[in-house]
C-alpha cells in the first residue's frame, strides 16, 4: 500500500496525481519558497492512494460510476439529485481504523498544543491545469480543532468531490469522473477571523497586463470576497517600480467591507461561521498597510517567478500573531489561453437610460433579459439571451453560468467568485453594482457595457454597439511615432495592448474631474469655503486624509501612475492642469476660487496659473503628485508638459515654481515639454527651444488663434479647420524650426485621422510623432503609412532623376 500520508515537507509540485494540485502547490512552496522569506502554514496531505481505498473499502466505486451513468447530459434536469446520492454514498462510508489512525498521527505531532484548529481544504488530483481552475468546487473547512473533527472533516471534503457544481464542471472541462481522486490538505488554521484575508493575481485579471499584481482584501474569513459578499479593497502593485526599491503602490481602491466573516459557537457546541457588521472606522480603513501590500507582492513575484507563469494566490492574516501567510497559489487559467495579439473591439455608439453600474468583467458589450434570481433554484427557462441578475454569485451558481448572456450582481469585487468563473467562462459580468436588484425589473430588455474601462454599465433596453476583431500582429507600425491621448486611467491596461509609441498627450483635467472632484484651492484654504453644504461634502471625502491636501496629491498621483505605469518604459506625457477658469469653477469649491471671465478661453489658463497667488498652492500638489511617480514611484518614463505658455518669461517662471516644488527639469532625467499652440510658440520656437526639452502642437487651439476663430463656438465651425493654409504655415514652420533645433516635436489631434492629406503633410514635413484618441488610433496607423509610402515613392522618383 502506497503511502496514505505526505507531510508538506515531502511533496512538490510533481505530486499532483499523489496529493492533487492544491496541494502539490503548497508542499512546493513550503519547501522551495520559505527559505525566500515566503510564509506558508505547514501541514500535511492525504493521498489520492488513500481516497482509492476508502472507495474500495466501502464499495462505493461502482456504484458511483452506475450513478453518473444516469446524468442526464442535455439538460442535467437530475444533476442535484444524482449529486446528492453519490454525496451520501461517501458519507456513509467509513474510514478506516489504519487511514484513522495515521491523520490523528499527523495531526498530533505536526501541531502544537496552542496551534491545534486547521484549515481542511480539497485537492483533487487534476486541479489547477492550465485550462481550469476548479475554483471554488471542492469544499474547505476552517477552524477544525480535534482528531475527530479533522476526520469527520475529511469524509466531508471526500464527498464534496460530487458536488452538483464540481460535477457540472468536469462534464464542461471534459474529465472523466472515475479517474479524478480527492487528496485532503490539513494544514494549520490562520486566524484571519480575526485579522484580514484576500485574494491576489500576478496580472491585471481583466486585461490580462502582466506587469502589475492585483491585491483585493477584506476583514475576517475570505469566504466573503470569494462569494463576493462584500466589496473588497484593491492595491495595485507596480513589478518594476518593486524590482528598483521604489514605492510600488501604484493605486489604492478603499471597499466598503460591510461584513465581516467570523467563527461563532452554536447552543451545541459545534463551531460554525457568521457575518457580523463591520465597525463604521474599520470600513473607512484599508485592511492592509503599505508595508504589508509590499511583503505580499514580493511574496506574490517570488511564486510567479518560481511557477514561471501568472499565478492566482489566496493570503490571509492572523489577527492573533499579525503574521501573513499565503495559504494557496494555482495558475492563472483566463489569459494564458488566449493568443494577445487578437483583440475584440467593443464600441458602444448610443447610450440608454443608466440603471446602475459596477465593476466590469472583461469588455464585452451584450443585450440580453434580466432575470432576477435569488437562488439557482429559482432558475427557469434560462437561455443563451437571459441575463442574470442576483444579490451575489456563490459556487452553486456555477453549472447555470454557462447557459446564460449575462451576470449582474449586487455584490462582489473583481476578485469574487463571480468575477472568476466569468472570466473563465467569456460571460460577460458587471458586479458589486449595490442596487442592481432594485434598479432592474424581472423581464426588461437591458444592455450590458463593460467596454467603457474598469466600470461596467447597465442601460436600460438595447443600445446599438460595435463590435470588431483586430489582429494586432498584422498591423505595421509607421516610422513615425504614433502614440495615444488619454485621460481616463480605467482604460490604461486594455489600451496599451494595441501598438503605439506610448502616450503623446496625458489629459490631467479628467483625472481631477472624475478622481478628486475637488478644486485643489479648497482642500488648500478649506476654511473660505462659503457654502456649508460644499464644506460637509469636502469634509466627508477626505475624513481618512488628516491633511486634506494630502487627498488632492492621493488621488492625482493614482490616476497618472496607472497610465504611466501601463505603458512603461514608454513615454508618456502629462499635460499639467489646463481648466479654463469656468471649468476650474465647477469642481467642487471651485466657485470661491475662481474669478469671472468674459473670455476663459483666452483667459487665466494654462501656463499663467501656476506661478499666480491665486492658484500657486494648487499648482505646489500638482507637482508633488508628479513627484510621486515620477520620483517615489521610479515611473521615470513619465515626462511633464506646459500647456498654454504665453513668452519665454513665463515658461521661465513655471519652470522656477516647478523647481521650488522638487521638479527641476534634468534632475532624475526629467524632461519638461510645452505645447505649442499659439502663435507666439512657433514666432519664438527657437527660443522655446533653449528651455524646453520637446514641443506638442496643439492643432485646435493653434487653430483657433491663428484664424481668430472661437472652437467652441457653433456659429463658426463652418469656418474651423485644420487643414486651412494658415495653420498649417504654422505647424510647418514649428516643426522646421524644432528640426533646426534639434527638440522633438509631436502633433495631438483629429485631423491626422479623419484627413490622409494632412497625416500626409505632417509625415511629409518630418514631424516625430503624432498622437491619437484610441478610438482613431488604427485609423490613424493606417494614414501614416501610407503617407510614408507615398514619401518613398516621391523620393525614389527623385532620386531617379523621374522628378
């Protein structure tokens, strides 16, 4: 008889037809990774040779394979009742006094007096290939304490190998049942009822952007972020900025964590688990600190490396001792099958009425029927159009998953259960939307749009959508640089899989806009805001900010360093701050600050803010924001550029104010860019040259100013146009002189997408790079080159005298 008992010290990876994949996985990194510093909770496996003879001992092998003969594979109409008889054959089955003998063994010796409650957790002997992950199929037990309750604890996990979902799942996955054994890990008991525990991914689990890793944490057990029962936090966490030693907490997203999972004792004694509200001061708090983010994510990097593929971990925290531990790592199952090079494009053109919204699931867009659901059971006429709409997703949902268009919850993050198993499955998914239950009526006809970055929104009845495939491998990048403008960090990692150059144009004010909401003068002078409810709202966002200003800087560097960080080492390119000063007015605060103007666009704007007594401070956060990413963060590709820079003093004196708040251009190879946008850019680009390191045309305002024609306004548009002749004397006269001078040049706007003439003049006179919103990215590609080609063939008729 082949051993019936492995400690974790005597298993690895290799033994996954002996203990399963879970726990292969565990016995591989307690032995290769805790000499690293990586702490896994010992324990100890049963083997698949041990479940085998419990079969055979109780003779329930045959009767299990004359169940399962009966499943009816159309409809699985009888799954849960053939579930629950091939559950029951196992739990009336009896361990055997030897099998007994040797887990009470093991469990004596191996746990301390004051460490005897564990954690019981199935392995199954194909869990964890590359194709399926088996989350959430197989039963675990927590807080075991006592030999017979760690028995009775194994029988249970035996049976959970037939669990209706577990079933469902092997039928899809195309295993067959009578091969696959259940091993036992018994392992010991992290306290996180008392501390904290989460989930982890070595990519991004949406895009599938590999150079982050993805933290989400809630308080107690982490039953509730697998169920999705509350709405975790969520750390972002930058590889190379951790590789250098830099501060790699690239963004921070504070759940509600309204539940907290803990152990309660029943009138009979037994211990069992109950949801507890969280206290209002732990919501407002994130589970973990910066320093344990970083412990985590090197511990995270060291299993990535190790496996040498993106690795999906489970982490938990014992309250009583304050350790952590990685309790779990299996491969990430979502994007190592899919070929990187394709990309479906999804592209809402009409929006309904909003209904709710959520974190989105992937990118698709799909229209479908709500159907509000309970419980699976309540499930009914389900078909390829229904839409799922339910409080949260639990394992027992899983066999229904596959049937449907759609999943709504009202719970969950992007690391539940729900969130999983959709990715797994391609079912497009909006969870955690709080309301989604209220807000949907059974039967309506909704739209689903997870295209529009990390949040996913539901409208109602069905909206006309785009969808198109791309193969990126096929696409010829230009000699040209071509890179992207952005404004919305959402949409970071999904976009910088589509060529480019990085980003020629990061638009700050969108950030400000939808992140911080806040004029930054208010945060600065709080106490001359004049509306009391504008003070209680500013009061309550920025409640966990001791200094408010600190909430300005918090938020503004997030948003930069998730776009800098998504296209790293690339360039990309800030512009700082340039509201007009009714726009400035409408964030929040932002009426006390700000003065009237007849004429913002031509107004107090840009440049001429930042070194004014009346926006000084404001500008002092912007710099420290940059700062941090581009200093702290050791995000280095990021490059800062001057909007609306009137004389060459005023740059001076920017560039002065700048330095006063630690962002001296050349330092830590800092590069300082300026649009050129008005006339007075290009009369003087020389000049402009001497202090700045790059120039970016700003086509509609450049436009504007040299035609004298207001964009904004409807009765001149018939007149507004990049492509007339004076303009265009404009930018070729910048872009001669950034040559003469040997400073880059760039160009952000429509007109190289929409009009082949004009990408054809900018290539013609040699600019260095042209920037594109990502919906003219492809578009614009491809009238470059054929810009290039048409250069070639002149030059090539040149060159032969044909010309």
């Amino acid at each position: 008889m082949e051993s019936r008992i492995k400690k974790f010290s005597e298993i690895g990876i290799n033994d996954v037809d002996i203990v399963g994949g879970k726990n292969a996985s565990l016995g591989e990194m307690y032995n290769q990774l805790t000499s690293k510093g990586v702490s896994i909770p010992n324990g100890f496996a049963t083997t698949s040779a041990a479940f085998w003879e419990f079969l055979k001992e109780n003779n329930i092998q045959t009767a299990l394979e004359d169940l399962l003969k009966d499943l009816n594979r159309e409809t699985y109409a009888n799954l849960e009742h053939i579930g629950k008889q091939a559950r029951t054959l196992i739990l009336n089955g009896k361990l055997s006094p030897t099998f007994s003998k040797e887990i009470t063994e093991a469990y004596t010796h191996l746990f301390s007096e004051d460490l005897k409650e564990v954690a019981v957790r199935s392995s199954a002997t194909a869990e964890d290939l590359p194709d399926a992950s088996f989350a959430g199929q197989h039963e675990t037990y927590l807080n075991i304490k006592g030999a017979t309750a760690v028995l009775e604890a194994v029988k249970k996990c035996f049976a959970s190998l037939y669990t209706n979902r577990a079933i469902k799942y092997r039928e899809d996955k195309g295993f067959k049942h009578s091969t696959i054994a259940l091993s036992v890990g018994v392992q010991r008991m992290v306290r996180s009822d008392k501390g904290c525990s989460g989930i982890g991914f070595t990519i991004e689990p949406e895009s599938g952007f590999d150079n982050v890793i993805v933290l989400s944490g809630i308080w107690g057990l982490g039953e509730n972020i697998v169920q999705g029962t509350v709405n975790p936090d969520e750390f972002y966490v930058f590889k190379p900025s951790l590789a250098k030693k830099k501060h790699p907490i690239i963004q921070k997203v504070l759940g509600d964590k309204k539940l907290t999972m803990v152990y309660s004792e029943t009138q009979q004694g037994k211990i069992t688990t109950t949801n507890i509200e969280t206290p209002i001061e732990k919501q407002e708090q994130f589970v973990l600190s910066d320093k344990d983010v970083i412990s985590l994510a090197k511990w995270a990097l060291l299993i990535e490396d190790h496996y040498q593929k993106p690795m999906d971990i489970e982490w938990a925290k014992d309250g009583i001792t304050d350790e952590l531990f990685i309790t779990q790592a299996r491969p990430e199952t979502v994007h190592q099958t899919i070929n990187k090079n394709i990309h479906i494009a999804y592209t809402l053109l009409k929006k309904g009425v909003l209904l709710t919204q959520g974190n989105a699931v992937g990118s698709k867009i799909v229209i479908g029927n709500a159907q509000l659901l309970k419980s699976p059971k309540e499930a009914e006429a389900l078909s390829s159009d229904t839409i799922i709409v339910t409080d949260t997703i639990t394992p027992d949902w899983d066999p229904l998953l596959k049937q449907v268009k759609g999943i709504v919850t009202n719970k969950g993050g992007r690391t539940s259960h729900a969130a999983i198993v959709a990715r797994e499955l391609g079912v497009a998914a909006i969870v955690g939307c709080g309301d989604a239950t209220k807000s949907i009526k059974n039967g309506d006809t909704i739209t689903l749009s997870c295209a529009q970055g990390k949040t996913g929104y539901i409208y109602q009845g069905e909206c006309a959508f785009k969808e198109e495939q791309i193969d990126f491998s096929n696409i010829k990048m230009p000699k040209t640089e071509v890179k992207l403008i952005l404004a919305d960090p959402e949409n970071a990692f999904q976009l910088s899989r589509y060529p480019n150059n990085g980003v020629g144009l990061l638009r700050m004010e969108f950030i400000i806009t939808h992140y911080v909401k806040i004029h930054p003068m208010a945060l600065v002078q709080f106490d001359k805001i004049k509306d009391s409810a504008v003070r209680k709202t500013i009061q309550d966002i920025t409640k966990s900010y001791p200094e408010k200003k600190d909430y300005f800087v918090d938020k503004l560097s997030q948003g930069i360093a998730t776009i800098a960080a998504a296209f790293y080492p690339k360039e990309v390119i800030v512009r700082l701050s340039d509201f007009k000063t009714n726009e400035y007015a409408n964030l929040m605060g932002g009426k006390d600050f700000e003065p009237h103007e007849e004429n913002p666009m031509l107004g107090f704007r840009g440049a001429s803010r930042y070194y004014n007594d009346l926006y000084k401070a404001g500008f002092a956060l912007e710099c420290k924001a940059i700062k941090k990413v581009h200093g702290d963060m050791g995000l280095t590709n990021l490059k800062v550029m001057i909007p609306f820079c009137r004389t060459i003093e005023e740059g001076k004196k920017v560039l002065a104010v700048m330095s006063e708040n630690g962002l001296k251009r050349g330092v830590h190879g800092l590069e300082v860019y300026t649009m050129v946008e008005i006339p007075s850019n290009v009369i003087l680009a020389e000049q402009f040259a001497k202090i700045f390191d790059g120039f970016s045309i700003g086509s509609n305002d450049l436009t504007q100013l040299t035609l004298g024609i207001d964009r904004d306004s409807e009765l001149m548009m018939d007149l507004f146009d990049e492509n007339n002749e004076a303009p265009k004397q404009m930018i070729k006269m910048a872009i001669q002189l950034a040559k003469k001078t040997r400073t880059k040049i760039g160009l952000c706007g429509q007109a190289p997408s929409d009009s082949p003439e004009f990408a054809s003049f900018l290539v013609k006179e040699g600019i260095d790079s042209i920037s594109f919103n990502p919906d003219a990215l492809l578009q614009g590609i491809e009238n470059i080159n054929k810009a290039e080609k048409q250069n070639e063939n002149i030059g090539f008729l040149i060159d032969s005298g044909y010309l």
